[in-house]
C-alpha cells in the first residue's frame, strides 16, 4: 500500500517535470524502484510483530505470526501482534 502511494506520486511527479523522452524514461525508472523500495519497507514494517517474536525466542512465534500475517491488516490487529512479541519472557534455546 505505502509502495502504491509512493509510486503513485512518483507517476504525477513524472508527468510535470519533463515532457522529454529520456527523462520521462529516467522518471518512470526512478519511479519504478521508488515504488520497490517502499514496498520492501511495508512489507517489513508489516511483518514486524513477527521478526521481533523471532528475534526474542517467544515460545508462541507461530500464534504472533497468525495473528500479524491475517489481522495485521487491522491496525488492532498488528498492535495485537506487537504486544504479544514484546510482552512475556523469551524462551532460552
């Protein structure tokens, strides 16, 4: 979603800025990794109760992932998600 909205402004920005073949070309390129990047972050931002609960050895990463991966659309849902990866004791491995 956030890499739509980037790329998105990106396709305006492209638009006004230069009416030439090469730099609509170089625009419509920089758009095309602006909107890559930002979906990388969103996906990252998204999934991040679940890297965390990994990160920490919580005995429940497979609940927290459920929970991130199908309600953290939900902004309830992911800090659902995020509270259950921050709170409680890790596990020792």
């Amino acid at each position: 979603m956030v890499g739509f909205a980037i790329w998105l402004v990106c396709l305006v920005i492209t638009d006004n800025i230069n009416d030439s073949v090469a730099g609509n070309i170089a625009m419509s390129l920089l758009s095309v990794l602006v909107a890559i990047a930002g979906t990388i972050v969103g996906v990252v931002v998204y999934v991040l109760p679940t890297i965390i609960a990994a990160r920490r050895n919580m005995p429940h990463v497979g609940s927290i992932a459920v929970v991130n991966v199908f309600l953290g659309f939900t902004y309830v849902g992911w800090v659902v998600a995020l509270a259950m990866a921050v709170a409680g004791k890790p596990v020792n491995r």
